[in-house]
C-alpha cells in the first residue's frame, strides 16, 4: 500500500447525485480495493499508476479546508463519501472523516454517511449531537466468501450488520445499500438486515466487464446474466418489504 500526505485545493464539492448537493471525500483512493469499484476512474486525476486498493491519498488539510468552507455552505446534504469509503482502514490513523465530522456537527448541513466499514460505530458520540443525520451500510451480499473475493479489506458482513445494529440502537436513522448484487441468498440477507434499517436501496451498478474474469475463474457465471439480477432485485424486494423495510430499487 502507497500511502501519502496531501494537501487538497477544496474539500467540500458540489455532486450530481440525486438528493444530495455536496460530497466531501477524506481520501483518494481505498483501502478496501473492492474489485468491482466505480470509483477506479480517479486514478487519472490523482497521478496513481499502482493499481486501485494499493494507494491511498490522505487529505490532512482536508478539516481546515472544511472550516473554511463551511462559511459559505450554509444548507443542503453533504454525502460522505461519494469515491472513497471515509471509514477504509488508514482512518483509525489519520482520524479525518471523524475531524470533518465534529466541524459538521457544528453547521445546519445535513449529513449522509455510506461505508462498508464497522469502524464507523467509532464515532457514535458525535452522531449523537448531530440532528440531521442517516447513516448506511454498503452489504453486497450475505456470503462471506463472496465478500472476501471482491472485497478483501472491507469488514465482514456480521461486521457491517452489527455495525447497523449497534447505531439503531443508538437511535440513529440507518439504512442499507445493496449494490452491486454479488452472488447471494436474497431471503438470508434480507431476515439479517431488516431488524437494524429503515430502508434500503438496492443497485445492480453496471460492473460486469470489471469482474467477468473472476466470475468466471469461480464458476459464477451465471450471476451475471440478466435474469439473475431481475431474480435477485425481486425477491430482495419481496423479502424486505415483508419485514417492514422501504425498498428503493435505483438501478
């Protein structure tokens, strides 16, 4: 892993992602090196020639930066993080999503947070004085196997469901996000999360021709065929909204 201290020119930035008008983004780069990551397109902004997992980009200056511009963002909802995970495995060192996160605490921004990471039950203390926020799991499938595949570095899927747990718990708003639809029983994922979300987001993301190879080292080919994702969106969707969950299929 190439890790280096940078400093960024902004922080805080308009996205284009539906209901949401800024993303802030601690890091380039991610330890997790999901293999099927849409974000692998900033490599060619960041100089990295190493491949997408091995290098990360930590954003020090990334708090003063948002102190700063917190001035002049006075509404709307800022997603951490739209590519990168803001809990990937450097953040118990550098502590940078849990610095922007006390500075946003502080402001009337609304705040979603996405990761795949348990780290995230780190900073409950803060969630807590925070009005205005949601807090989501990314959980793709409920294999631990599959998860090992494409996400090696990400926490567990028992990880990630106690971690849903653990902050509902807590009586912050939790939801799920459920994309890509990697190899998985709908009705196992589905009794597991349903206790701990209100809602759920489900996206097949268009990532075959990332993966199609270990697809098919492994045998899994049919998994990407268009009937496993009709299939798999449909009985995800049956499933949870049986259980009392708000199902949104975005893709």
């Amino acid at each position: 892993m190439k890790i280096a201290e940078i400093a960024a020119r902004t922080i805080l930035t308009k996205t284009g992602i539906g209901g949401l008008d800024y993303c802030l983004n601690p890091y380039t780069g991610c330890g997790h090196a999901c293999r099927y990551c849409y974000a692998t397109f900033m490599k060619k902004y960041s100089g990295h020639e190493e491949p997408w997992g091995e290098f990360v980009d930590a954003k020090v200056n990334a708090p003063d930066l948002l102190k700063r511009e917190l001035r002049r963002r006075r509404q709307g909802e800022v997603i951490l993080s739209s590519v990168t995970d803001p809990y990937q495995p450097l953040e118990a060192r550098f502590r940078l999503t849990r610095a922007c996160l006390e500075l946003l605490a502080m402001s009337d921004l609304s705040v979603s947070i996405l990761t795949k990471s348990a780290l995230v039950t780190r900073d409950l203390d803060i969630f807590k004085q925070m009005g205005n926020l949601e807090v989501g799991l990314t959980v793709t499938t409920d294999r631990e196997d599959m998860r090992k595949l494409f996400e090696p570095h990400a926490s567990s899927i028992a990880a990630r469901i106690e971690a849903l747990k653990t902050l509902k718990a807590a009586g912050i708003s939790t939801h799920a996000f459920i994309g890509p639809l990697l190899p998985m029983d709908p009705e196992a994922l589905a009794e597991a999360l349903a206790p701990h979300i209100e809602r759920v987001m489900i996206d097949r993301m268009n990532y075959p021709w990332k993966v199609r190879e270990i697809y098919r080292r492994h045998n899994l080919t049919e998994a990407l065929e268009e009937q496993y994702f009709q299939d798999t969106t449909e009985a995800l969707a049956h499933e949870l909204t049986s259980r009392g969950v708000g199902v949104e299929v975005v893709g």
